[in-house]
C-alpha cells in the first residue's frame, strides 16, 4: 500500500500519478522488460477497471498516470463485465487466487452457485483500487524477471509514490506531459513520440487507445467520444502542447550548458507549460489541481484529512488556469501548499 495515497479520497473520479524504483535505483529494465510491462499495465488495468492516460518505462523506474471512475470500476459491475475482465487478465488460464478459470467462472454466474457470490465479491475487492493494482502489476512483473533472467528477490526498492491529480483540470494536462517528456529528459530520445515506452510514443504508431486517453485529456475529461474528427484534433492539440515543451526544453538545456551550467541545472524538470520546474511533490505524495479541489480534498476523510484547518494561500496562475499542489512535508505532521510557478 502506498506510504502517502492509501485509497483515492472524496468517492469521486480521480487521476492518480504513480511512481516506483528498482531496488538500489539499478538499471534492470531492458527493452524485453520493458514491453512486458506495458503488457501487464494494459491487462492490470482492464481487470481493475481503471483508464490509463499515459506512462514511462525507464531503466531503472516508472510512471503511470490512470483515471479511476469508482461507479464504472467498482459500482453495478454485472456478471458479463466481471467476465471480461477476468479474461483481459488471465486469458483461458486459471486464476490461482479465484480457483477457476472464465469457462468455470461464466458457468458458476449462470448456474447461480452458492460460491458465485464469494467470487463476485474477490473480484471486485481488487477492483477501483491503485494500492491492488499497483501490488498485483509489481508483483507479476517480478515474477517475470525473475522467471526470465533465472533470479531471485525483490525487484522494487519500495512500494510507490502517489499523487491524486484533479480531472479535467489544466493539472492534469501538466502531469501527463511531464511524465511523457521523461525520455527526452533522460537523453533518451528528441521527442516522446520516439521514445517507444511512453504513452505519447504508443499513440504517434497509431495505437488509437493511447490516442482517445490524449483526446480524453484535453477534452477536460468529460463525456464520450464527439466523433473520430474531434478526437483526431484533440490528440493534435495535445500533441503540439508537448512538442512546444520539448522545443523549450531544448533551447533552455543549450543554454544552460553553454553558460556553463551544471548537471543538476541543465536537466531541470518541466512541469508546466511556462516551464515552472518540478518542486518534488512526486517524492513527498500530494495532490495537485485547482484551488477548489485542493480545498474540498483537505476537508475530507482520508490521508489529507490532517489538513483540514489548512488556510488558503494566494498561488500564481500557470497559462489560463490555475495549478495548486499540496504535499506533505517530511519532517513536520502540518502540510503547505506551494505554487507550481
């Protein structure tokens, strides 16, 4: 479970930003690695019901960005739909932890036998949760590497790191292009098109679910497809958003270098699009997003629930909407709120 998001809050649709290591920050994850992982992220996720936006596989960590609706993942989920999700899981295979297999499984449903209730209810314990899907998607993928490269123990230097981030909101656009822009970052490609580990580098090969999760994105996360046109200039619009980041990122790292700057300088994280850099919310867990969602989050129930008495601080506004972020600090039980600017 995770050390700063242990279930998303307020019973509403949230995105969630994940993050994770590879044990002594190694560099473990080659190309083969890599594509399993993003195999098991897209059955992982059917299976619990979540919509991935984006993601990066790198070396020696990664990212993921998905949107959890708690009534689709975990709501009037019917029998047909746990079958389904069964199936994107584990195919024609057994489930260890079921006992049963989809053919067993449908035949159960149908016959209304007295265990199908117990395995309704496994189910969707697994379901709409980021701490399950994050554990069950680790999990497998050490039991991969460890299969594949004749090795033993643990993979990950930790459990992972979240954020929630608001839907809909010019934050979320933000996250995602960060997290998109990691390779080009790390020197590994021009663009995040080229980077074939990324969520933007699926989509630029034609893959049209990463391409509707852009569309999505900027639609500002609300309601179905207007269409394939509509999508289609979504996607672009998003598109172009990020190639001006990485047109920015590249001007700014010359420059950088040519005055002589350091390391640390010269490869500074973007976050936004007026390129603010990345103050670290993603090492201490926070949320990030407009004013108004901050505020309801702190007022409620869950692991923010200490901020409650929190006060609104005036936060400088990013392009033509507004990004605040709280995060924990890590040393003190209180809680700030810092501008991303």
């Amino acid at each position: 479970m995770s050390k700063y998001t242990k279930r998303p809050v307020l019973n509403d649709e949230v995105c969630v930003h994940m993050m994770s290591r590879v044990v002594q920050k190694r560099f473990l994850i080659d190309e083969d690695g890599m594509g399993e992982m993003r195999r098991i992220l897209r059955t992982q996720a059917a299976f619990a019901g979540l919509d991935v936006i984006t993601f990066c596989f790198l070396k020696n960590h990664f990212h993921i960005l998905v949107h959890l609706d708690p009534e689709k993942a975990r709501g009037a989920v019917s029998d047909e739909e746990l079958i389904r999700r069964f199936r994107a899981l584990y195919g024609s295979k057994r489930s260890p932890s079921l006992g049963v297999d989809a053919e067993e499984l449908e035949a159960v449903f149908e016959r209304h036998e007295e265990r199908a209730e117990t395995l309704r209810r496994k189910m969707l314990a697994r379901m709409g949760d980021v701490s399950v899907f994050m554990k069950e998607l680790k999990t497998r993928f050490t039991f991969w590497y460890n299969e594949t490269y004749h090795t033993v123990g643990t993979f990950w230097a930790e459990r992972f790191r979240s954020v929630l981030v608001e839907p809909g909101s010019l934050a979320l656009k933000a996250v995602a292009a960060y997290i998109d822009l990691n390779a080009v970052r790390a020197g590994l490609a021009e663009t995040p098109q080229g980077y074939r580990f990324c969520g933007l580098g699926e989509a630029a090969v034609g893959e049209t679910r990463a391409q509707g999760a852009y569309a999505w994105l900027v639609r500002g996360g609300r309601g179905r497809s207007p269409g394939i046109i509509a999508e289609r200039a979504a996607y672009a619009d998003y598109v172009d958003h990020v190639n001006r980041i990485v047109e920015r990122l590249h001007k700014e790292r010359t420059v950088r270098l040519s005055a002589g700057a350091g390391k640390k300088d010269a490869d500074q994280d973007c976050i936004v699009e007026e390129s603010a850099v990345n103050y670290g919310y993603t090492g201490a867990g926070g949320a990030v997003g407009t004013a108004t969602w901050i505020d309801r989050l702190c007022a409620a129930d869950g692991p923010f629930g200490f901020l409650r008495s929190a006060k609104a601080k005036a936060l400088s506004s990013v392009a033509d909407s507004e990004i605040y972020a709280v995060k924990r600090p890590a040393q003190s039980s209180g809680a700030v709120r810092e501008r991303m600017t």
